[in-house]
C-alpha cells in the first residue's frame, strides 16, 4: 500500500491559500506564442559593442533561455521603450586546457556561453553614458 498524499495535494483540503502560487503569464499579440512566462529576475546587462552601431542600436547580453520575443515584451514592460527589432547572437564558450599542479597531463575547462541581443528601438537614438 502507499501512503496518503500530503495534506496540500488532497482535493478535500485543497483552499487557495494551500495552493502554490501561479507563475506569471501574459498574453502576446504574436499567434505562435499565445503564453508568455515573464522573468522578473532576469538580468539584462548593457554593453558598449566594440564596433559602430546605429544610433537607435543598443546591445545587451541577456539569459541564454530568452528568445526574441521575451526580449522585446521585457524591455518594452520593464524600461518603456519601443522596440523595432530584435537580433540575437549566440556564443559557445571556448574551451581551454589549464595546466594542473604535479600532473603531467593538463585537464580542459568550458567557459560560459553568452547571448548577445542587438536591440534597434522606433523612433529614438540611444547615447550611451560617458564613464569618468
């Protein structure tokens, strides 16, 4: 015989404040994606790209996990600005040998991998802010 199930999975006991809280979902405009999962703690970092962009081109690395879509939605929700266009780029971490102590063979390391989104925004130019 099994043992009966927790008191939160039995329907007699079953009250809204038992229940686990639902994640937060958005509905989308777009017809392929009809449920959006929002990440709150999501970290988009701002960087200054090494060639010249456009000057309503801004670039991000974002979660791995984000597609396009959820970027758009996120930085339209979070920052209120328009977004055109989204591009994303993914980059495999290299993989390097390090050399160990008292061994003779070295052993290989992977660095993470990265996501880049080129992010073009309607109707606004973007100035990054000067470093002093």
């Amino acid at each position: 015989t099994h043992p009966p199930p927790p008191p939160f999975l039995r329907a007699e006991h079953a009250t809204e404040a038992s229940r686990p809280p639902a994640p937060l979902l958005e509905t989308s405009r777009f017809s392929t994606m009809k449920r959006i999962l929002k990440f709150p703690n999501a970290i988009y970092k701002i960087v200054r790209p090494g060639k010249q962009l456009a000057p309503n081109e801004v670039l991000f690395h974002v979660p791995l996990w984000h597609n396009k879509v959820q970027i758009k939605n996120y930085l339209e929700e979070i920052y209120n600005v328009e977004v055109e266009r989204v591009d994303t780029l993914v980059k495999l971490g290299k993989t390097i040998k390090v050399a160990a102590r008292g061994q003779r063979t070295p052993f290989t390391k992977k660095l993470p991998d990265t996501k880049k989104a080129y992010v073009t925004l309607k109707n606004k130019t973007f100035r990054y802010p000067e470093i002093s």
